[in-house]
C-alpha cells in the first residue's frame, strides 16, 4: 500500500509503498504518520485542516482516507 501525505498545502507521495498485514494497520500507520507531520509543521498559522493521508492500493486506487480529524476524536484512540 502506498500512503500519500497531503497537508492542504503540499501533497508528498509515496513512491515506495509498504505492506501491511491488512487496512487497520495501514491507518494506524497513517495516523502515525499524521501526528509526526504536525508535530514538525511550521507554526506560521496556517491551519491542517485539510491535512489527511490517502491510502492506496498497489494498483494506485484509493482505498481509505484518514483525516486530521479522526485523531482529535476520542473514538480514535480506541
């Protein structure tokens, strides 16, 4: 799976990919990826808002989007 970063602003691919052993492992890899980006994203008040992490197939077909949002939910920790 490959899992594109895209903050709104800029939008970095993965040219590599990675396996997983399944989709819930990719997302937590995501959100991993997403909490690492914001905590080295310069302050310099441009919100994340439209931060998210695509997550694609090897084809290259979007499988899941994982948002900004879904970390700051408490849901998202379970």
């Amino acid at each position: 799976m490959f899992l594109h970063i895209d903050t709104g602003f800029i939008r970095i691919e993965d040219t590599t990919g990675r396996l997983f052993k399944n989709l819930d492992d990719a997302k937590i890899e995501a959100a991993t990826l997403i909490s690492e980006v914001a905590f080295a994203w310069p302050r310099d008040n441009r919100p994340l808002t439209n931060f998210h992490v695509d997550i694609c197939n090897e084809k290259g077909m979007l499988v899941e989007t994982v948002p900004v949002q879904n970390l700051c939910q408490p849901s998202a920790a379970e």
